[in-house]
C-alpha cells in the first residue's frame, strides 16, 4: 500500500480548508489544528501554524502506507535507507536519498469499509501531486522506485511516479534537495472547476490548460503567488 500524502502548514489554516474543499476535495479528520483531506487520488495533510514559524507556508514531501515495516524491509532490500522510528506523533519510517534529502512515510488508516481507498465523496477527478527538489532526479527517481511508486516519465529535469493507492510523487530539478510545493493534476475540464473556486470566492485563472489558484501563504512573501492545477496526462493509479 502506497500513497501520495503531502504535509501542508501554515498560518492561513482556515482559508487553506477552504480552498481544498474547493478543489473538490474532502475531510477526513479534523484534528484541531490537524485536519486531512482526501481528493479522489492521494490526500493532503493541512497542519496549522503561527504567523511566522520557519515551516508556515510550506509543503513537506511524505507518503502514507499500509504497514511501516513491512515497508522499511522492502525498501532496504530494493537497496534504499528506511529506518524506523517513533516520534511524538506516532511511528514512521524515515527514508534517506543519496541527494541528502530525507522524507517520512506514516501509516495509513483503512476506509470504513475495509479498504485503502480515500472518500468517494471527493472529487474522482482531482489528483494530489507531492513534490520533491532534487539535484540529482535520476538517483531520486530510483529511491521512489524502491519505495513501490510506479514510474510515469523521466527525463534529466524531472520525474513522475503514480502510486498504487493514490497520487503522484514528482521530482524536479533544482539546485539543493529540498521539499517542493503542493500541486494538483485534474483529469477533466479545468472550467467547472474554475467556476467552483469562483463561487467559494477564490481568485484564479486559466492559462494554457493550467489552473492558477491564488495561494493563501502568498501574502506571507514566502510562498508562491499561485497553487498550480494541470490537466491530468495519465490517469494516476
């Protein structure tokens, strides 16, 4: 079991709620200042933030799987770090790439049918994309192969894997190894959905099929002015 599920924090919390349910996806928990939204592919961590705080306005690279050490033996066999480890919130497995960047996997919780499968209220066309900075894509792309994703494309500027529960792991290029920012596919018409921002009163536009939506963090400075929705190119897993 594998799934997209990046971490979002920020200080804006209630408009980021917004904004996704918005997008047409769904919450799932609701945590105080921890909620989690699925989409119809992969799912989004929201953890609230104070004005300020180092991670306020960023996204972190993670995915969700059906049994950590299970996992962790996997992947060490497939030839790539994955320690086990138990934090203040509960057990993970930390997985290291040859790039220096480390990402955390967490346990994912079952439907209430039995399943892995997220809420079939949500949007079946909208797809979470957790990305990764990479200077080294083709090293990268090969941790995420040992993890279980699925490879979609690869070049030297990037790479996008599906997952067999949900979402897209994407790698690109960039100087430093770092995280990257959230970022949607869509497998349909961006128009209803711009419709449907509209109507939540978000501000965003169409440019050469691709959905710019305004980012809440961007008056912050330190985020990027928009979230970015492109048209879905394979369907992910």
């Amino acid at each position: 079991m594998l799934r997209a599920r990046p971490i979002h924090y920020t200080s804006h919390f209630k408009q980021w709620a917004t904004l996704l349910q918005a997008l047409g996806l769904v919450k799932t928990v609701d945590d105080g200042d921890w909620q989690e939204f699925d989409a119809g592919s992969g799912r989004v961590a929201l953890g609230r933030l104070e004005h300020g705080h180092p991670l306020d306005g960023y996204t972190i690279f993670s995915v969700e799987v059906g049994n950590l050490e299970e996992f962790a033996r996997r992947t060490e066999e497939d030839g790539t770090q994955a320690e086990l480890d138990e934090a203040s919130y509960g057990p993970t497995a930390r997985i290291s790439a040859d790039d220096g960047f480390e990402f955390f996997a967490f346990p994912a919780s079952r439907a209430a049918d039995g399943s892995w499968a997220t809420s079939s209220d949500a949007d079946p066309a909208l797809t979470v994309v957790a990305t990764w900075v990479s200077p080294l894509v083709a090293f990268s792309a090969n941790v995420l192969r040992n993890i279980g994703a699925r490879q979609r494309t690869e070049d030297d500027e990037s790479a996008t894997f599906t997952t067999k529960n949900g979402g897209i792991l994407q790698i690109i290029h960039g100087a430093d190894a770092t995280n990257g920012d959230l970022a949607f596919e869509y497998d349909g018409e961006l128009e209803p959905l711009l419709e449907r921002l509209k109507a939540a009163d978000i501000e965003a536009r169409i440019t050469e099929d691709v959905l710019y939506v305004a980012n809440p963090d961007a008056v912050s400075g330190a985020a990027p002015a928009s979230i970015v929705v492109e048209k879905s190119r394979v369907t992910a897993a």
